[in-house]
C-alpha cells in the first residue's frame, strides 16, 4: 500500500509537470500566432527566446532538482537505525554547514564533535535546523514570494501571472535545495509539482479577483469602491493570493527536506504549511511595500 501511494505522488507530479508544460507551451504559441502579423521573423526569434529561456527557467531547475541526492527514510526502521542508515547523507550537510556563514560558530563546533556518531550528529543537526536554517531558508522563501507579489500585482493577464507564479516557485525550490545540498523524496517532489501546479492554476483565476473579496473588511470594502483605487486593490487582491500561496509552497518544500530529521508526517507538513504561511505573509507584504518607491526610483532613473 505504501509503494502504490507512493507510485501515485510521483505519477501526479509527473502529470502535473506534463500540464505545466502544456501552459507554457499554449501562451508561447497564442503570443507566437500575434506576432507573425508584424513579421514571420519576429515571430521565429520569439519562439527560439522563449526555447532559451525555456530551458534556464524550467528545464534546468527541474533537472537540479531531481538529480540532487536525498535522504532515505524508512519508518519501519528505529530512530538509531534510521540514523545509521543516513549517516552518509547526515555527514554530507554537516559539511555543507560548516562552510556556511550563516551558521552560528558554536553550532558548528557542537556538528564538528558528532561527526563521529550518528544519532548525536542527527540531533546536533535537527537542533541546528530550528535554531538557523530554518531562519536562512524563510529568508530564500519569503524573497520568492515578494517577487510573486510583486510580478502577479503588476500583472494584469492570468496566463502571465501563471507562468510567473511557475517559474518563480520553481526557482524557489532549486535555491532551497541548493542550500541544503539535498533534495526531497520523489514522492514528495510529485506533492510539490502539484502545489506548483495548482498554485499556477489559482494565478491564472485570480485575474479578476478584487481586494474585497480576500479581506471582506467593511474599511477595505469601502476603499474598493473609490474608482481611482478600485484597479490597485484589485492588482492587490491578485498579488496578495498568488504570494501566499508561494509562501505554503516555500514551507512545504522546507519541511520535506527535513522531514526525516524532524519525526514530521506528510500530513503534519500540509496541515502546519498554511498556517506558518500565514505568519510569514505580512512580512512579504511589507518588505514588498517599501521596494515599491525604489523599484519606481530605479525606472524613473533610467528613463531619465
């Protein structure tokens, strides 16, 4: 039961990338089919920069991704089991840390001392794992969903913000395994392509949400109706939606990463992610607000 459960995550994820791909491929297409009306060269040159980006933005991601190493974990076996099993891997990120500014020195010097032995080295790094990764990967998470925030409010087309929303989470997902020098399960990597999937899918409905809608606030409500403010709380709305959905995204993937470390179950991860997500959202929304007046510095520089 246990293998066809996970047979059926890898199988979803596989399908959800094959739809991804679909998405991709339809807006390329529909955009390519505008462009031949100025010229059949113009609309050649955007397919072969769209293959380029295709290949930077999604193919070489998924490949880093799916070919990093993992860890095995096998509930059958005892927590010293377990550790002797990953001893490898565990010695591995220790040395990966160690060379890692943001890990705190007498941390290090606590890893260094449990290398030797694999059930103390397996604590030292779950202790590690509250104290500073997990600071450093939400540092990774909430700086993609800003970018989400940002992109999709500005956005005013569905099918770009789905791309958007894709690519970004994508890259989110290369960066935090990058970090950690590991990947998670297959299974759970299929979990993850359907977030992705359905998060990219949610982008793409959210176009005409209204800001109302999400914080039905009575104050909120009012400022929806102004006509000069109506089309901002709108792009709001769209932003605010598609960045805490990245964030669940950024959380989830975290948490897979160390599930094994941390004693979590696939369903304490899902159920705990939206919830953290929600902590985390003000945050994207205010480093968001204040980068606006230097976003619009920087374009008014250049124009200028």
């Amino acid at each position: 039961m246990n293998k066809l459960k996970k047979s059926f995550w890898i199988t979803l994820g596989i399908v959800a990338i094959f739809f991804l791909v679909l998405i991709v491929l339809s807006s390329v297409l529909q955009l390519g089919e505008k462009l031949r009306q100025i010229h059949v060269y113009v609309e050649y040159t955007f397919y072969g920069v769209s293959g380029i980006l295709f290949i930077i933005l999604f193919i070489r991601p998924l490949f880093l991704v799916v070919f990093s190493p993992t860890f095995s974990m096998d509930s059958l076996f005892s927590e010293e089991e377990n550790a002797n099993k990953n001893y490898s891997m565990y010695k591995k990120v220790t040395r990966n840390l160690l060379e890692e500014e943001f890990i705190e020195d007498e941390s290090k010097a606590l890893l260094t001392n449990a290398l030797s032995k694999p059930l103390e080295l397996k604590t030292e790094l779950s202790k590690v794992f509250d104290s500073s990764i997990k600071k450093e990967l939400n540092k990774i998470i909430v700086s993609h969903a800003e970018s989400i925030f940002m992109t999709t409010a500005i956005s005013q087309n569905g099918r770009l913000d789905a791309i958007a929303v894709l690519t970004i989470n994508l890259r989110l997902i290369k960066e935090l395994v990058i970090k950690c020098g590991f990947r998670p399960t297959y299974p759970a990597l299929g979990r993850l392509s359907f977030n992705i999937f359905t998060s990219a899918i949610i982008a793409e409905s959210l176009e005409d949400m209204k800001f109302s809608e999400l914080f039905p606030q009575s104050s909120i409500n009012a400022l929806g109706e102004i006509p000069l403010l109506k089309a901002v709380t709108g792009s709001l709305a769209q932003g605010s939606g598609n960045a805490l959905l990245s964030l669940r995204v950024g959380i989830i993937c975290r948490n897979y990463l160390f599930m094994n470390l941390k004693g979590l179950t696939k369903r304490e991860i899902k159920r705990m992610a939206f919830a953290e997500a929600v902590t985390l959202f003000p945050k994207v929304i205010g480093e968001s607000i204040k980068k606006v007046p230097k976003r619009f510095k920087q374009l008014f520089g250049k124009i200028f």
